[in-house]
C-alpha cells in the first residue's frame, strides 16, 4: 500500500503578537457565475446531494472525483 503507515503533524496553536499574528483577511466571495458553475457541475465532480437524506447530506463518489484530482 502506499503511504502506508505516513505520519503528518499539524501546528494549530494561536500565536501571540510577539510570535508574528496577524489578523485575518476578509473572506473571498465567488462570483455568481462561479457558484452557478459549480453547482451545475457537482455530478461530474462525483459530490452532490444525497436525495434519500432528509438532512441535505452530501454523498461522495470516489471515482470520479479522483479521475478528476488526477488531471
């Protein structure tokens, strides 16, 4: 298998100002033609909606989303 057995570390403590914090930067906002985009294309991406979920649950369908990641 690969990566089997792989290890990642995460650094996920605030730092103060004196270790170089900086404040957030504004929140990036798709265009509506993005969004529109997007959501026609969620199939082909292999996410969507799971229509038999009464709580708007996403499914996933690995395969085509990982044909995708491979391009």
């Amino acid at each position: 298998l690969q990566f089997y057995g792989g290890k990642i570390g995460i650094d996920a403590t605030h730092k103060g100002p004196q270790e170089g914090a900086r404040e957030w930067p504004e929140e990036i906002e798709m265009t509506p033609e993005v969004k529109e985009l997007v959501d026609r294309r969620w199939e082909e991406y292999g996410i969507g909606l799971d229509p038999s979920a009464a709580n708007g649950r996403m499914r996933q369908s690995p395969s085509p989303l990982q044909r995708l990641l491979r391009r």
